[in-house]
C-alpha cells in the first residue's frame, strides 16, 4: 500500500495541513507514525477529506461526522445512507424552521409598510396612525441563528472547534467576497466585539431575506463562522464571530479587525 505525507495529502485532496492535523485530534482521519515521528496516511485517505469535506458541507456536526465515518469503514453503503437519511431530514427541518421565521417575519414588515404608504393622519401621530406597531404585528424581535450545528447542540460553543479552512476556491471567495462587501456598505452601525463584530442594518423584508441567504451560504463553506441575525422592528442586527485564526477572512469579508 502506497502511503503520503501530510504535506502530500494537502496537496492531493486541497486541503490545508493544520486541518489534516485538526481531522485526526477530532478522530475523522487516522494517521500512522514513521520511526521519525512524521505522519502518513493511506491511500484511501484522499476519498475520506472527500467524504469529510461532503458532510461539512450538509452543516453536519463533527460527532455524526465521525458517527458515519465509523459506518463508512464497514464498508456496506446501504448502512451510511440509513445513517445519514435521518441527520439531513434533521438539517431540512432546521432550514424549514428558519425560513418559517423569515417569512413570518417579513409578512409582519410588509403589513406594516401597507400601514405607513398609506393617507397619513391630520396632526401629529396617534395611537391609530400605524408609526407605532403593535405586538401582534411584530411581536418583539426574532433571532435567526446560522451554525454548524443542530437546534439540540446548546452546550457550549462548537464553532470553536471548527477547522479555519474553507471549501471555496480563489475566484468564488472573490465573488463572495465582493457580496459581503456590498451587504456590509448598507450597515448603519458598527461595533467591535470580542472575535466578532455586531453590524446594524435598516429594517427591511429584502434585506433581511438576502442577509439570512447570503450567512447560510456561508455557513456551507466555512463552518467557523458564527451568525445571529436578529429581527427587530427598528432594525436589524447581524453578529459575526469566528475563531482567532481566522481573524484574516473576517476583515476581509466584514471589515472587522484582524
């Protein structure tokens, strides 16, 4: 059996060394020793990051990663797919839940905005005017919170653990890039926060729609980022916050800090 170095590997499969290094601590790529101490994989390893690389990309979190990786080494495939059937029916139902909230959310918006295009009072505002609404309108703000896990993972924070890698190539990081920058230029606010920034946006069915699209998108790409988009009558407010490490491509696509 032909064996390769973890600089080989990275360079076979794409995938950055410090990740290889973090796939083994996590127990999803074994490794062997050579008498000097370097490491080297087999040659099944390159399908394996493959196979890593398709259930990250599901928002699957490390432990049912590992879970099917387990399955995966029995060789028998009608048991991976029994496994996984269950885990992205899960995913469905936390990408229907969101949206749910979203349209919800913006139907609650577009009444409002019906309310306040329409004759305005004589005088000065009342209680009837529509510049104020009320809790059946818009009752109080809805938190839309994009990470790479499940609704039950509430211990802790998992996207610390999370490898700084990301699964885009040059010229789609640019795009993305480019994406970010032109939601970020329509921020009214900016706040600093510890491995984050909180960015407030005005209060818009569209804009919250493109925010939650854009954040989950990323979410697909680069699990390390951690979103809450929060929907409040007044305004919207996004937090980013990811990892020390990758402390570069939050400046980049954000503007915060490195």
């Amino acid at each position: 059996m032909s064996t390769l170095r973890i600089s080989q590997l990275a360079g076979l499969s794409g995938v950055p060394a410090s990740t290889l290094r973090f796939y083994e601590t996590a127990g999803l790529l074994p490794a062997e020793r050579t008498p000097s101490g370097y490491r080297q994989y087999g040659e099944g390893a390159v399908e394996r990051l493959a196979f890593i690389s398709s259930a990250k990309l599901l928002g699957l979190a490390l432990e049912d990663i590992r879970a099917l990786l387990d399955v995966r080494d029995a060789g028998v495939c009608a048991a991976v797919r029994a496994r996984m059937v269950p885990l992205v029916a899960d995913r469905i139902a936390d990408a229907d839940r969101r949206a749910a909230e979203l349209a919800a959310f913006s139907a609650r918006l577009a009444d409002v905005h019906r309310q306040l295009s329409g004759p305005a009072p004589a005088g000065g505002c009342g209680p009837d005017c529509g510049c104020t609404a009320t809790e059946d309108q818009v009752p109080g703000p809805v938190l839309v919170e994009l990470s790479p896990t499940r609704p039950q993972d509430t211990v802790g924070e998992p996207w610390r653990e999370v490898p700084v890698a990301c699964t885009l190539g040059s010229a789609d990081l640019g795009e993305r890039t480019a994406q970010w920058q032109a939601l970020v230029a329509q921020a009214s606010e900016r706040e600093t926060i510890p491995e984050g920034l909180h960015l407030a946006f005005p209060s818009t069915p569209e804009l919250a729609a493109e925010l939650a699209a854009l954040a989950a998108t990323e979410q697909d790409c680069c699990t390390f980022f951690d979103f809450t988009l929060s929907l409040a009558p007044a305004q919207l407010t996004l937090t980013v916050r990811a990892p020390e490490a990758a402390g570069p491509l939050l400046a980049d696509l954000f503007g915060a800090t490195a």
